[in-house]
C-alpha cells in the first residue's frame, strides 16, 4: 500500500511514533506514514480485525507544518460543536459538509488541505457568530 506525499510525490515510509514524536513516549508504539524531505506525516487507523484495518491505513492526507497547523485550527474550531454534546460527532460532519458543499464521505479534516481547513473555520465561525 504506497502512500504518496502530496508536496514532492515520492512514497512516504512507515515509522514508529518514536520517529516523530521523540519526546512522546506514549506514541511509541503507533505507526506514522512520513515523507522525511518534506517533513510530512500523518497517523494511522489503530488495527482492527472487525472492520480490516491492519494498523497501517492512513488517517488522512500527509501534512507538512503549515498544514498541520491549519488543522489544528480546524479541529480547534469545530470539535467543540461535538464534543459539547450540542450535536453528535456524526451529525457536526454532516452540517459542516452541507456549509462546504462536498458530500459527507469527503468531510474530514484528516483529508482536507489548507484551505479546506480555513473553510471549516470561516462555517463554523458562521455557526456560532
């Protein structure tokens, strides 16, 4: 299963979080696909025998350091739309699928780019204005 870096499209490599996080020793034993020139990575779906997953499917797009910072902002703004219980995690990603205008099976901030990201924050402040 190649993963492809978006920035310089070479295959990205899986590391142990000890690779990216060496300060994290509780992320030691995750998995993390990594793209060493361009400093991008992302996470991967914990392993799991009832849906498939084999521990090495990626939870998103791979983020340089201006992506993963948008993200942060992104999560920073909806997550609370969930997390307070005003609706389910489930129902907050179909609303905000409805405000971008992209189907519900393509709204994940693991998936989206800066801009989609900036977009998640401009609804929300929308939302809540």
């Amino acid at each position: 299963m190649p993963v492809k870096c978006p920035y310089c499209h070479r295959d990205a490599v899986l590391v142990q979080g000890a690779v990216i996080y060496p300060r994290r020793q509780d992320l030691y034993h995750r998995n993390f696909w990594h793209c060493p020139p361009c400093d991008a990575y992302v996470g991967t779906h914990r392993r799991n025998k009832r849906h498939g997953l084999t521990g090495i499917e990626p939870l998103g797009r791979l983020a340089n350091a201006e992506l993963r910072k948008a993200k942060i902002a992104a999560h920073a703004a909806f997550d609370p739309l969930w997390a307070s219980g005003r609706m389910t995690r489930k129902a907050a990603y179909a609303w905000l699928a409805n405000m971008l205008g992209i189907p519900v099976a393509n709204c994940h901030i693991g998936m989206f780019d800066v801009d989609g990201c900036q977009a998640v924050v401009a609804a929300v402040g929308r939302e809540t204005a």
